[in-house]
C-alpha cells in the first residue's frame, strides 16, 4: 500500500494536469491589451485583443495552440470588421467582412483552408465583382 502512495505522489507531478498561465497585457495607458490562457506554454480556450481606447479587436478560442471556432474583428468604434470560423487552425465555412458602415464587403467560403468561392459588395450594398 505504501509503495502505490509512494507511486502515486511521485507520478502526480509528472503525469499531471500541466501548468496553466492566465495571461493579461496592457497599453501604456494603462488600458488592457489582451487577455488570454496559455496551457503548457500554449495558447488555450478565449483570448481577446483590446484597442488602445479600450474598445474590442479580437476574439476567438484555441485548441491546442490553434485557432477554433468562430473568430471576430472589430473596427476601433466597435463595429463588426470581420467574422470568420477556424477548424483545427485553417479556414472553414463561410468568413465576412464588413465595411465601417456595417454593410457586407466581402463573404468568402473555405474548405480545410481553401478559398471555394467569394461574392463582394460595395459600401451601399450594390453586388460587385470580387478583385482577385
């Protein structure tokens, strides 16, 4: 019993659930910057980019150090610039941007990082042809 205790403690360390860093930077004014959890020195769950003014820039969560999931940009005034979906760190389904009117701009679509197609729009929501 005392040789599988001693085996159990010694084990823990190594075989552990890893070290896990809360991470928070800030501009000089004071502002934060980012925020985000690193697990094993890797990037892990939400992180979020800030503005100086303080506004949002980015949001998004990784997976083992990549981008998963649905991604958003901001423009500095806080409206929407682009929203984009990751899957195991490429592109997949359908990504937009936005011009700072809140009008669509650009819809591309992604297949495991491929670009599959696009429409664009100009600012008063008139189709275009998408330049290459």
């Amino acid at each position: 019993m005392k040789r599988i205790l001693l085996i159990l403690l010694i084990g823990i360390p190594i075989f552990g659930f890893g070290q896990i860093d809360s991470i928070r930077t800030y501009h000089e004014n004071g502002k934060l910057k980012s925020e985000g959890i690193l697990k094993d020195g890797k990037q892990e769950g939400l992180w979020i980019r800030y503005f100086y003014n303080g506004n949002l820039s980015i949001k998004g969560n990784f997976k083992d150090n990549k981008q998963q999931g649905n991604w958003m940009s901001y423009y500095d005034n806080g409206q929407l610039y682009l929203d984009r979906i990751y899957k195991n760190g490429k592109l997949e389904g359908i990504w937009k941007s936005y011009y700072q009117n809140g009008q669509l701009n650009y819809q591309w679509n992604y297949k495991d990082g491929e670009l599959i197609s696009q429409k664009c729009w100009d600012e008063d929501g008139n189709k275009i042809e998408c330049e290459e």
